[in-house]
C-alpha cells in the first residue's frame, strides 16, 4: 500500500486561493497603511500630543503583531477559513465601536486591539495559505496576493479622504467597517490544501490509510535556531522603522504648506510604486538571481538610506519622487522578508516561525510611531521621526546579512553529512556485493 500526502499544487486552485488573498490584503494591511489620514482628525478632536495619538495606531500595529501565534495556532486548530471570519467580524466590530461618541482610552481598546487583532486573524491565515499552496512559484504567488494591499491603498487614500470631508472622520470609520467584513466572503474561498487532493491511483476512496500525524500547535524549538533568533531582531528594528513614513507623510506634507487632497495623492502615489515593488522583487525573487536573504539585504539598506534623505526635500516633486522610491523598496522588503521564513525553518515549521516572527516582530511596531512622535514633539520637526525609521531600517539590514551567512553555514555542513552518509552506505552497499559474490 503507497500513500501519498498532499503537496503544494503550484497552480489550479491556489490561484483563486492568490486571488482571495489579494483581497483580505486589501481590506486589512491597506486600511492600516491609511490611517495617517485620521491623525489629524483624531488629535485636533481630542487635543492631544503628537505622541499620544500615535499611540492608537501603535496599538494596532501591536495587535496585529501579537495576534500572530495565536492566529497561527487556531490556524492549525481549526482551519485558515475559520480564523479569517473570525478576523473580519473583529475588524468589522472594532471600526464599528471606534465610530461611537467614546473616550480616546476607547480607541485603543476599539481601533487598537479589536482592530489589530482581526487585522492579524486574516492576514496570518491568507499568508499561510499562499505559502502551503505553491512551492517553485512561491515568490511570485505571495508578491501577487501581497498586491492587493498596493491597489487597495492607492484606491483607499483618495477614497478615505472623501469620506472623513463628508461624514467626519466617526463616518469614515462606520464605513470601512462594513467594507472589512467582506473578509468573510473572503474566508469562504480559502479551501484547505487536503480536500483539494482528491483520489488517486495509489490511493482509492476506500482505502484505509494511516491518519496523518497531527503538527504540534507551537513547535518552541524554533526559538533555539540562532537564525531565527537574528531574523526576530532584524523584524523588530525593522517594524521600528516601517510604519512612521505613512503616518507622519500627512503631517509633514501638511507643515511643507500643503493641504486638500495632495498628501493623499502622495500615499496613492506609494501605493502604485509599493504595487510595482513587490512584483518586481517577487519576479527577481522567483528568478533565483540572488538568495532571498541578499535580495533584502540589499532593498532593507537601500530603504533605510532613502528614508535619511527624504526629509532633505522641500520641493512638492522631489518629496513625490522620495516617497515614489520608498514606496518601491518598501514593496521589495514586503514582498520577500516572509518567504524567507522557510529559507530558515522550512515549510514544516512556517506557521509556527511566522507567528514567532510576527510576535516579537509586535515590539518595534508598538515602540516606533511613539517614539517617533516623541521625537517630533521635542524637536517640533517631522524630519526627526524620518531619521528614527531611516537609522532602524538600516540596522536591520545589518542582521539580515548574519541569518544569510548562518544559514548558508548551516546548509554546508548539512551537504556535507549528507556526502558522508551516502558514501557510507555506498561503501556498505560494496562491502556486501563482495560478500555474496565470494
């Protein structure tokens, strides 16, 4: 009796599985990208510091980070299709409650933990699903699905402006909720990989085979990889780092004299270049020009340094062409830093290494728009704040470049057990030819 587990298809239905991603990107990581557009609103409502605003969308950066190894593990519990509903009713029921006439305290509870935590139930699951589906085109299926987020957000901060002008920034809220429980019609595609296997010849319908051993809900022994351990550090100084440019862009576009709709047209502008970012990285990616660990390596320095120099520009254009050029690299980091995850603990031990990466991960997104915003409070400069993301997303690199030296350590001295084995039992296998001819 053979049996056969289920593998990666690389195509069929994991395109509609793509294709549904795409959306639950849209809906989650493009709504975060735009909350620089309430934070104006919010602080001139509540009359409060830079610093203290701030503190609602680190909150949900946080959420989302947290959140990871429990969606991880309801993920292994029940399925991606259960715990992305669960995600989009969350959404839905955070920006709901955030629309209602409460306390700024509130909005950490309502924007901040509801809202980044169904943020994290449906993205965590739509990644793994993506990465389960497809093996060889892995890069270019998760640099698509990712997409979504780019389109989304370019559609979204024009769209989300309008909204905020027409039913204050509480309308705005109520509305994108109801647009975030369409995850649910999401969810519903997300078919698991093994009732996509059908039967086969080696395996009939009514064949009794062995069930397949269940996966431990957190495999703790991926923290004892020291790969993995400076690939943590490197999401920690780099999530340090992600989330200020879009939530001080409006704020520092409006104290360079711009107003109306043109810090808007610059977040759609990142949008369309984040869009191409994560395509062309997907596409060298999938390419195997350079090992995915460089090809960050290169894109996170390359980040860090456009982010020291962006606020050296006064100009209208050449902020455009600064943030266009953050927008492309910031696309090239996202599109490749989570496939790297089974370059470091392969695709048996992803979930798991994905929510570990996702929680610690929580550190540097709950720290960096605070300390950011502490930075342009004392110095009354948003430059400063651009400087902190820039410094972070260059240190990071920096660990990057250790886990790709460990691992490929690690992958040579593998090679090589596996040379000596195979000339051991080759020796063994002459040995007993020789016996039985003798």
């Amino acid at each position: 009796m053979k049996s056969r587990r289920a593998g990666p298809p690389d195509g069929g239905y994991g395109w509609v599985v793509v294709a549904s991603a795409f959306f639950i990107m849209g809906l989650t990581g493009a709504v975060l990208k735009n909350f620089g557009l309430f934070f104006l609103d919010i602080q001139n409502h509540f009359g409060v510091l830079t610093s203290t605003t701030s503190w609602v969308t680190s909150t949900t950066i946080a959420m989302f980070h947290i959140g990871a190894p429990a969606a991880s593990a309801l993920t292994l519990w029940f399925s991606q299709r259960v715990v992305i509903m669960m995600g989009g009713l969350l959404c839905c029921l955070g920006m709901v409650l955030a629309s209602l006439d409460l306390p700024l305290p509130c909005l950490y509870l309502t924007l901040g933990f509801l809202e980044g935590l169904g943020i994290s139930f449906s993205w965590i699951p739509a990644m793994s699903m993506v990465s389960h589906y497809f093996s060889r085109l892995r890069p270019i299926a998760y640099s698509m699905a990712s997409s979504g987020e780019c389109v989304f957000a370019f559609v979204f901060s024009p769209f989300f402006k309008w909204l905020i002008e027409t039913y204050t920034w509480r309308g705005a809220l109520l509305i994108i909720g109801g647009l975030q429980l369409n995850l649910c019609a999401c969810a519903a595609l997300m078919r698991p990989l093994e009732s996509a296997e059908g039967p086969t010849p080696d395996r009939p319908e009514d064949e009794d085979v062995l069930p397949p051993k269940r996966k431990p809900i957190f495999q703790c022994s991926l923290i004892r990889k020291p790969e993995l351990i400076f690939y943590i550090v490197f999401a920690i100084f780099a999530a340090a780092g992600f989330f200020i440019p879009t939530l001080f862009l409006v704020p520092f576009a409006n104290s360079l004299g711009m107003d109306k709709y043109w810090p808007a047209l610059i977040l759609s502008v990142v949008a369309g270049a984040d869009l191409a970012g994560r395509l062309f990285c997907g596409w060298i990616g999938n390419m195997r020009i350079l090992r995915n660990l460089q090809l960050l390596t290169i894109v996170a320095m390359l980040l860090g340094v456009v982010l020291l120099l962006l606020p050296v520009c006064s100009q209208f254009w050449f902020i455009v062409l600064f943030f266009a050029l953050y927008g492309f690299l910031f696309g090239c980091v996202v599109a490749i830093h989570v496939t790297c995850i089974v370059d470091i603990v392969t695709l048996e031990g992803f979930d798991n290494g994905l929510g570990f990466f996702m929680l610690f991960r929580s550190i540097g997104g709950f720290i960096g728009p605070p300390a950011g915003g502490w930075l342009v409070d004392r110095t009354n400069d948003y430059s400063f704040a651009f400087y902190f993301s820039g410094f972070c997303l260059i240190s990071s690199a920096m660990f990057v470049l250790l886990v790709d030296r460990l691992v490929q350590r690690r992958k040579a001295a593998e090679a090589e057990a596996n040379c000596s084995v195979s000339r051991q039992e080759h020796q063994l296998t002459g040995e007993a030819i020789g016996d039985s001819v003798a």
